[in-house]
C-alpha cells in the first residue's frame, strides 16, 4: 500500500498510513502536485476535522507556488497567515506521523462579500452573475428562470447596463409597463404574474442585506492567481461568517466566481502544477434545490476548467451531497468519519462506501472509527490511475489553527494593494438612471401640457367673454401638446403606477434609498 503512494515528483504530504489501529511513519500518504488539478472532495461529518485538513493542503500548496481559495464559513480559516503554536499536542501528531513540524504563516488576501464583515469588498454586477445563477439564490422555478433569462437578452439587446438590482428591477418594471410589452412581442412575453414574483425575489432578496453584493467595482478574479514577491502562492481566504445565515447566497456568489474564471482563462491542458486549486466550502448548499439548467452549468464548468489549470476541492458531510455526474470528475478523495446514530445516516454511510475502490478494509467499520483529524484517503498516482484505499492519520498545520484576533485582520485588509481598488463602491449611470430619465421626462412633458392646455382654456374663456379678440387661425401645436399627443407618452404616463414608477416618485420626495 505505501508503494502506491510514493511518487517520483512533487507531491503534498498528506500524512501516514494506518493500519488494525496502529500507525506507521514510514508509509507516508501522499497526492501529486499535478492531479491537483482533477478536482477532489474533502467530506465527514461535523467535527471530524475538514477544515484542518483544508489548511493542511492549503498551507503545502501555498508553499509549492500554487495560488489556493477557501471560503471560511466559520471564520476560522484566517490563522493560516500567522505561525501556528506550538504544544503538547502537536508534537504528539507530529511526531506519530513522522512530520518536522515548524511554525510559519502563509502569504494571505482576506475578502468579504459586498463589504459585509471584515474583508476587500467581493462584488459581481448583475450581468456578469447571468440569469441562471441569478434564478438559483431568488430560488425562482424553471418558467421564472427562463422569464428572468429574457429579461436579461432585453437589456442586453437595448443597452441597458445592469449594474446592481436596482436596474434589473426596473428593467422588469419596464417590461410589465404598457410600452415594454410591445418590446417583447417579436421574442415572447413576460406575464404580469411572473414579473411580479421575480419584483418581489428582488424586494426579499434586498431586505436581507444582499443588495451591496452587486456593483460596482467588480472583483477580477485574476487577482486569485497571484503569487508573493518569495514565489508562495497567496491563500484567498472569503471571509463569510456575517453571511452564514444565507447560504443560497454565498453557495452561489462561489459558483460565480469559479465561472468567471473559467470564462477567462486560457486552455493549457495538464501543468507540473495547477494555476489555482478552488476549495468549495458546504458544497451540498449549492446543489439543494437546483434547477436542471443550473446542475448542468456546474458539470460543465468542473468537467472543462481541469484543462484551464483549475482545481476544485468540494467539502461536504457526505459524497451523496454532490451529483453524481459532478462526483464523478473528483478524483482525489479525503472521506473523514461518518456517524450511524439513525437510519438515514447508515444509508449514507453504506452509499460512501460504494463510491470507493475495492479495499482491504472493511470500510463501513473503519469510517465510523476513525478519529478527529483522520481520514479514508484515495488520490490518483502520476499516470492518472486511482491509488489504494488508506486509513491515514493526518499531519498538523503549521499555521495558527484558528482565527486571528480582528484587529489584526482588519490591519492585513486595509494594509492589501487591493483595498483601495475596491473598497468604495462606485454607482454609475446604468438601466435604473436610463429608465429613470425616460420617466422624468415624460412626467415633465405632462406638467408642461397640462400648463399649455389650462392656458389655452383661460384664452378661450377670455375670448367668450369678450375681454380679447378672436383668434383669426388655431394655433400650432405647442412641443408639450405633441409630446403628451403622442402614444409613447400616453403608455410611460399609464405606467406611473407601476414599481418604477413608484421608485420614481420616492425619489421626488427625498426617500430614495442611499446611493452605494
């Protein structure tokens, strides 16, 4: 078995082998610097040390020049920049694994989503985050999805930039309005029924403090592929425990983020080592509840990014929580113990088995014995070809395993190069401030005809009544009366009434909300 781990290139120490309870230095388990890239899955239950393991892979990668992203649900991942201590019980790990522990930080970015919480602001415009992505965290249905879908080839077509969610509601405003249901004649319709869900996905969604997450300026996930001024790669680390109570929403903005790079990264086939291995944290909140579109837009973005130099870990409870189509393309597995307390966790434990090669252990057994910080270990060898099945104790993390006190994270985001680039939000002319204007000046056309025809009445009076001479011909015209004659106006004046305009009139009366 430890002949199935030794390699002859780079590779990651992972930890040792163990065998009826004991372990065994000597067989170090391993996985290739360049399989990194065939995706893997990092899964147990709660408490059985994920998220050390993690740091552990995080920490080689870093150190091995590749670029590495986790996403710190809990907010405990931030120790991997600060040296971790030294005690008792590390040296006791250290020294059953046959590991030379020492104490070092690695190179560090620290983001947040929108600016929530400590961290650079992450942000996406509503374009670039697509009406598919968009339809999964408003949790809309397939005929919502492809409505929102439409939506978003109206503005694309007619220029209408959307930046944050105040364009795309008025966009949808629009087109429910008696004028933009002629828009969309030639390509189908948007029923007023589901414009209206969507508005209201859009109100919720905003109330729950997601509206700073869209806008501008948005995050180049670029800025994922650096490397320190000593050759380390840079751990990006999303800090997310002020938004750990709307999982739809980080699930999602971490797909967003992962398609975005797919978009723009170049085909490079397989490297020695990968430009940037992606951690996807609580993995199973992504697929829950996912349309068919949306499932088949992560199988084909996991599939494909491999040759782009990409590699994703999933973490997740169980290998049941991911697709099997996804599942499918992870290669490398770090499985840590499973619990049969009830009917349904035996269940699950007899369906991770399965997913495992043939073994010498008796597995069932081995994953609901296994202790905190050990795992069932299986990775692909050099030539791409699964290797044994082995019960490993893992190594510790030589970073600090815990978070880093807030003052001293706070000075690390606000000391980055990438602070100032965006930290401030910035609001530029886009769908909301087109229409906006549009209705503006309807309305002031209206106010101006209204002027026009009450002094005309007030000449007509005069004339009746003999205080002025009659008119020898009627009177062109004025610009207002042909304004507000003509049917475009009459259908923007018809839509007053809807969302946009009343967006409008709150703004006439200083309540609008606060620029971001």
């Amino acid at each position: 078995m430890a002949a199935g781990y030794a390699f002859d290139g780079a590779a990651l120490e992972l930890g040792a082998l163990l065998w009826d309870g004991v372990c065994h230095p000597d067989a170090r388990i391993r996985i290739p610097l360049p399989v990194l890239n065939r995706h893997g899955l990092v899964a147990g239950a709660t408490g059985t040390g994920k998220t050390k393991t993690l740091q552990l892979i995080a920490e080689q990668l870093s150190a091995n020049g590749v670029p590495v992203f986790l996403a710190d649900i809990k907010g405990d991942v931030s120790g991997i920049s600060t040296p971790g201590q030294d005690g008792e019980k590390v040296r006791e790990r250290a020294g059953q694994v046959g590991q030379e522990w020492q104490a070092r930080g690695f190179p560090c970015e620290f983001y947040g989503l929108g600016g929530t919480g400590p961290g650079i602001p992450v942000r996406a415009t509503v374009t670039s985050f697509g009406p598919v992505l968009l339809s999964k965290v408003l949790q809309l249905n397939q005929t919502q999805e492809q409505s929102l879908g439409l939506i978003f080839h109206y503005a694309d077509a007619k220029g209408l930039e959307l930046i944050d969610l105040k364009d795309l509601r008025a966009v949808v405003a629009f087109l429910v309005s008696d004028t933009g249901k002629a828009e969309l004649k030639g390509i189908g319709g948007l029923s007023t029924v589901t414009a209206g869900v969507i508005l209201r996905s859009i109100t919720a969604f905003e109330q729950q403090g997601a509206g700073d997450f869209f806008g501008e300026p948005e995050f180049d996930t670029d800025e994922l592929l650096r490397t320190a001024a000593d050759g380390r790669g840079i751990v990006s680390v999303l800090e997310l425990p002020a938004v750990q109570d709307k999982p739809q929403l980080f699930s999602t903005f971490l797909m967003w983020m992962l398609a975005d790079l797919f978009h723009d990264l170049p085909e490079v086939g397989d490297l020695e080592k990968p430009k940037l291995v992606f951690f996807f944290d609580e993995a199973h909140l992504l697929f829950s509840g996912a349309s068919k579109a949306f499932l088949e837009s992560i199988t084909q973005t996991v599939r494909l990014i491999r040759s782009k130099g990409v590699g994703v870990f999933f973490v997740t409870q169980t290998p049941k929580d991911v697709p099997s189509d996804v599942l499918a393309q992870l290669g490398n597995r770090v499985q840590h113990a499973l619990r049969a307390f009830t009917p349904d966790d035996a269940k699950a434990l007899k369906a991770t088995v399965r997913t495992f090669p043939n073994s010498p252990y008796d597995l069932e057994e081995v994953l609901t014995g296994l202790g905190t910080g050990e795992a069932v270990i299986t990775v692909l060898s050099e030539r791409g070809a699964p290797t044994p099945v082995a019960a490993t104790r893992l190594r510790a993390p030589e970073s600090l395993m815990g978070p880093v006190e807030a003052a001293a994270l706070d000075a690390a985001v606000k000391g980055s190069p990438l602070y100032g680039r965006y930290a401030q939000a910035v609001d530029r002319e886009s769908a909301y401030e087109k229409l906006t204007a549009e209705q503006r000046a309807a309305e002031a056309a209206a106010l101006d005809a209204a002027a026009a025809k009450e002094a005309e009445k007030a000449a007509e009076e005069a004339e009746k009544a003999g205080t002025r001479a009659p008119r020898e011909k009627k009177e062109e015209p004025s610009l207002a009366e042909q304004v507000v004659g003509s049917g475009m106006f009459k259908s923007l004046a018809r839509s007053i009434g809807t969302q946009l305009g009343r967006e409008i009139t709150r703004s006439l009366f200083g309540t609008a909300r606060r620029r971001r």
